[in-house]
C-alpha cells in the first residue's frame, strides 16, 4: 500500500519530505523543516519515541539551531550546564592555557527528555512508528521510500538520519557499513544522585587509554561514563568491566565517587558499547536523497560533539533550502560545506583520541571546542 504525502508545489518550494529515523537529528530535521513549511513524515522504526542512551552534552551551536525551532527554553530547562575540567588519575585538575569557560561549557541533556521535546516540536501525527526505510529508488521528479512494512512513500527529499547502520546510506553509497573503532569501548549508566561530588568530574584521563567520570542530570540523577581504546581481551560482566576500567582512573583515593557509582549499578541498567565508525563517504546526497548525523558522518563519542554536529547539519540543510534554488543546488551546497568541516572534525578527533596524557589532553580538546564553536554555520554576531 503506498502513503499519499502529495502536497509539493514547485513555485511555493513546498516539499514532500521523508525523514528516515526519529532520534535527536531526524526528529530535529523534521521540525525545523516543518517550521519551513514542508510538509514531512518521519518513519521510526520502534514503537514508540524513546531514546538509547543516557544523557548528550550540546554546545551552543545545536542549542541555537533549537531556538530556532522554538524550543531552546524548554531544552536548557531539563539539562544541567557543565563548566567542564578535565583531571589526571590522581586528581590534579588540568585546564588548556589561553582558554575560557566559552571553550568548555555545554549543556548535558537527558535524552528521553530531549526527544520527547523534539518529538512534540515535529508534531506526532507526522511521526510513522514501527516501521523502517529499507531503501529507495529515485525518478526524474521524486524518490519512492519502501518501508520494512511493504508501503511506500512518494516524496520529494529523503532524508537519511538513521544512524550508523543507516539503510538510506547503504542504498546510497554502497560498502559503506559502519566499521569498528579497533579495540574501543564505552560503558555508561545513568543512577539516582547519591553523595558524589554534585559538581562532578566531567572526565579523568588514566592509564591504559582510560577516560571517564561522571556528571549530574537534572532530577537528582548522575551519569557515569568510562571508555578504553585497546581494551583487550574482555572479562565478565559488564558492571565487572566497567569498574577494571574504572581503576585505572583512580589512584590515591581519587574517584572512589565512580568506583561506588559503578558497583552500586546493576548490570541490566549498563549500557556497553564497541564504537562503531562511518568510513569517509565518496557522496552524501543523491538527487533527492541527502544523509545527515551519523548516517553521514558517524564519530567516535571521545570528542562529545556528535549529537552538536548532527543537529549542525539540519541547520545548514535548513539555510541552504531557503536560499533561491532547486533541489540539486541545495544538495550540492549542503554536502560541499559539511564534507569540508568534518575533514577538520577528524583531524581534530584523531589529536583528542592520542592524547597522551591529561594536559595533552585538556590542550587538544579546548582547540577543537574553540575552533567548532568559533567556526560553527549561522553563528550569531
């Protein structure tokens, strides 16, 4: 059966458009593309809007592509701003010189909060649950969706926000499967708030390729963290696991907040993670299908930018499809201009991750965060 979506009107630049995916970028590209006055439908795959994950920090940069969609007041009132420092594994706190809180504040926002914002913001009667796209075939005027389901939906733009194991980019760039970051993994939880620290640590630099800490969340809630490059060989559980790697945060009683955070979690509340990463792509768009988020451009989570930069992308699509010009034009000048910052992204990832110790690690950090902010698309005077 195939879903009407009619409604394009070439002199109005009115667009039909599919959003595959409703996490935290599709869910963003189809509210603000809906503010545009497109018309968009948005398939998720679950039954329901629900988030995988903990918590996500946004920097200013996604946090002003969400005033514009009308719900930035709402977003900073369920995050908890973070003045982040970084600290060696016997506590020495670290900071880059030549740098200010503008280059290590941001907003850590619990996802099931966020997207549900999102959600309401994107209207949920746009929304298709318990279905998925499985790819698509593209005509002179239009792409046809196929959805898991056996439907199909006629559109003028499909937009592939479905994540590391995106179907939109599979049919789209061939061999393009998400890959693993050799030997890294992440474990994370969020926990009732108990005695730690409210202030949190925000990251600890250990041995062994260790980083890790914890931060608070609005509602009396705290969110460890702890990831490894070149785990190794892994051994039990994974709260077992997570607190090995934990130790290598913690010398001379520094972290013994983590250390109670993580025995105290149960195993079923962890989330563990071998990082998965999207290879360098030769094309994001087709003529009416462009990726977004970590459909286009999956990243490790060491540099906590991921989520920032995919809703960066919705701005930037967002400009350039106001601007005088057809589809084609509009494609072309969203891919030139993302390709071009993520060459720099990973280069600045690449720095971060071999960082060798706590200061190089602060230093390296600060520069990526000051030239990502600095240098972000639609950034207000």
């Amino acid at each position: 059966m195939d879903l009407d979506t009619s409604g394009f009107r070439q002199g109005e630049k009115i667009m039909r458009v599919v959003v595959a995916g409703g996490g935290l970028v599709g869910l963003t590209a189809a509210a603000a593309l809906g503010r545009l006055g497109h018309e968009v439908t948005v398939v998720e795959q679950a039954s329901e809007i629900r988030a995988a994950g903990a918590g996500i920090g946004l920097w200013e940069n996604a946090l002003r592509e969400f005033d514009r969609i009308g719900i930035g007041a709402a977003v900073r009132a369920v995050g908890h701003e973070i003045d982040a420092w970084f600290f060696d594994q016997s506590g020495r706190p670290v900071r880059a010189a030549g740098y200010g809180d503008y280059e290590h504040r941001f907003l850590l926002v619990p996802r099931p909060e966020l997207n549900v914002l999102l959600a309401d913001a994107t209207g949920r009667q746009r929304i298709l649950l318990g279905d998925r796209v499985t790819g698509f075939t593209e005509t002179g005027d239009e792409v046809r969706v196929l959805l898991e389901s056996g439907r199909g939906l006629e559109a003028d733009l499909l937009v592939g926000a479905d994540g590391v194991h995106s179907k939109v980019r599979a049919a789209l760039v061939p061999d393009s499967a998400a890959r693993r970051h050799p030997g890294h993994y992440a474990w994370r939880a969020v926990v009732p708030a108990g005695a730690e620290h409210p202030e949190g640590t925000v990251l600890t630099v250990g041995r062994d390729r260790t980083r890790g800490g914890y931060s608070r969340l609005s509602g009396d809630r705290t969110m460890w963290m702890v990831n490894q490059f070149e785990v190794g060989e892994l051994r039990g559980t994974p709260r077992e696991r997570a607190l090995a790697r934990a130790h290598n945060l913690a010398e001379s009683g520094w972290h013994d907040d983590l250390l109670r955070m993580i025995e105290a979690t149960p195993d079923e509340a962890i989330l563990e993670n071998p990082i998965l990463l999207v290879p360098e792509l030769s094309h994001w768009t087709g003529a009416h299908v462009v990726l977004i988020g970590d459909a286009a451009h999956g990243l490790s989570p060491h540099i906590s930018a991921g989520g920032t930069l995919g809703v960066e992308d919705v701005g930037v699509l967002c400009a350039c499809s106001a601007a005088d010009g057809d589809l084609a034009s509009v494609l072309s000048e969203y891919e030139h201009r993302r390709r071009e910052r993520f060459d720099r992204v990973r280069a600045f990832s690449a720095e971060v991750e071999f960082a060798a110790d706590a200061g190089e690690f602060a230093q390296r950090y600060a520069a990526f965060s000051h030239w990502m902010l600095t240098t972000a698309p639609n950034r207000e005077n």
